[in-house]
C-alpha cells in the first residue's frame, strides 16, 4: 500500500518522524512519502526508520504557494533535500512564516488572547529546519484556554475571515514548480477539491505541473472522479495519500486507509525528470 501524503512534529503533525513511519509499516504501508510543511527537517530521521524496517521513503514536502491572497499547496516529491536552490528558497518560506505567526499573535492579543507567540516563532528560529504555522498556534490556544480544540481554535479564531487570520504572503505556484524542477523533483497539486482554484490547473500544467492529489482523506467518490478526469485532460499523472497529521482531528483515522493505486504510483514516477 502507497500514501504519499503524510505529515510528522517537524511541521504541523503529531508524530515524531520514526513514529510515523513506524506506525505507517504496522498499517501495511510500503511506500511512503513524509510531506512536512516547507521543510525537509523530518526526512533523516524518517528514512533511517523506513531502512530498517524495510519500506520505501519517498522524499517530500508540502509548499505553500499564494495565488490572490489564498493558499495553494504543491506537493513535491522525490526532491534533493540537499538541493542549495530549495535550501533556500525554504528558508525563505520559514521567515514568511515567522512574521505571519507575529502578526497572527498581535491580532490575538489585541482580542484579549494572550500566548506566548514568541516561544512560536522560536521553534522556526532554531535552526533545525521544523515549522510552525496555524495548527500549532491553535494548540497554543488549547493550552492557554483560550480554546476546546484545533477545530475550535480555527472555526472562531483562525480559519479565514476570522478576527485573528492574516493572509499568507508568498511566492507564485510557478515559482515553486520551477524550485521543485531544479532540486530534481516533481509537482502535484495538493487536494484540489478543498483548495477549489480549477482555473489554475491548465495554467500550472503549462508551467511543469506534473500531477494531481486525486486520491485524499477529503475527497469523496465523485471529487475524485473529477480530478481523475482533469488530470488525463491535461495529460497529468496521479497522486495521493491520507493528509495524516495524527490521531486526533477530521483525518485521525485515516492512516492506512487513504491510499494509491500502485499503476498510479508507477504513473507518477516515470515523471520523475
């Protein structure tokens, strides 16, 4: 079984990177992918655990792009993490994610939510590549009481259009295709049916896109039906997998249960460049 789409503690996720990739084997996984947010940080020690028990990591990484203030995740897979162009360039992506986290815990704090945002943004600052965004200050607000859950804290305080949400600023989905192309991966656009910018798929295929995350915790039969269609309208591989942050949320059961199709796989990487 694949899944190509999983997340640990060096971005927003509950499980250290071993954990996951152990947990993911005791699911019948044999291939994986570890997709933190904009950064590799998880992947060593992920790969020394799939080693030794004797499953396929697939390296990855979820980035996000910003298309009219909105986010737009690009999943890339089978990248150089060592790559001095997407070194980079995420360390770029990390300091965008500093100051929004500061803007974030201003707006808050104005509203009377008080956290430590400081102690947020100092993860980012360490040096070891992890990544915080809105998933962690949520919980933050969890433990201060400011809120029952992640769910909560985003449906109040964080989701957009809410009083302590500000925009993501950030590079354009072509820039991040082109970073990807250069570290010697490929692109495909994460859950399109959630982030509902179909425009953008011709587009993005003009520009080196070369799949799309058909397969998700999120999509139901006739969205993944759809998306299957588009990806062969614009001569686009397949890709997916579970979203699988950890054991509790929307997706906390959908480790091993979201997964794809190894002709898909095998379709996805004969586009590797």
């Amino acid at each position: 079984m694949i899944d190509l789409h999983l997340h640990t503690t060096a971005s927003d996720g509950r499980l250290q990177p071993s954990v996951l990739v152990s947990r993911a084997a005791e699911c019948g996984l044999r291939t994986i992918s570890v997709t933190d947010h904009d950064t590799c940080a998880g992947i060593a020690e992920a790969d020394a655990e799939a080693r030794r028990l004797g499953i396929r990591l697939v390296c990855g990484i979820e980035i996000t792009a910003v298309e009219d203030s909105r986010d737009v995740h690009l999943l890339a897979y089978f990248v150089d993490p060592e790559s001095p162009a997407l070194t980079s360039f995420l360390a770029g992506q990390r300091a965008q994610r500093v100051e929004r986290i500061r803007q974030i815990g201003a707006r808050l704090a104005d509203l009377g939510y008080v956290v430590d945002f400081e102690a947020l943004a100092s993860v980012m600052l360490a040096g070891d590549g992890r990544t915080v965004g809105r998933p962690q200050i949520a919980d933050a607000l969890v433990r201060a009481g400011h809120a029952r859950d992640r769910d909560d804290a985003f449906e109040r305080l964080l989701g957009a259009g809410r009083p302590g949400f500000v925009p993501r600023r950030g590079p354009a989905p072509e820039v991040v295709v082109a970073v990807v192309h250069e570290a010697g991966g490929l692109v495909s656009m994460a859950h399109p049916g959630l982030t509902a910018m179909d425009h953008l798929i011709p587009r993005l295929a003009a520009a080196g896109l070369q799949a799309l995350e058909v397969r998700h915790s999120d999509h139901d039969q006739a969205t993944e039906d759809r998306y299957r269609g588009l990806a062969a309208e614009h001569g686009l591989a397949v890709s997916g997998g579970s979203d699988f942050h950890g054991d509790v949320g929307h997706r906390g059961s959908s480790l091993g249960r979201v997964t794809l199709p190894a002709a898909d796989f095998a379709a996805l990487e004969a586009r590797r460049r």
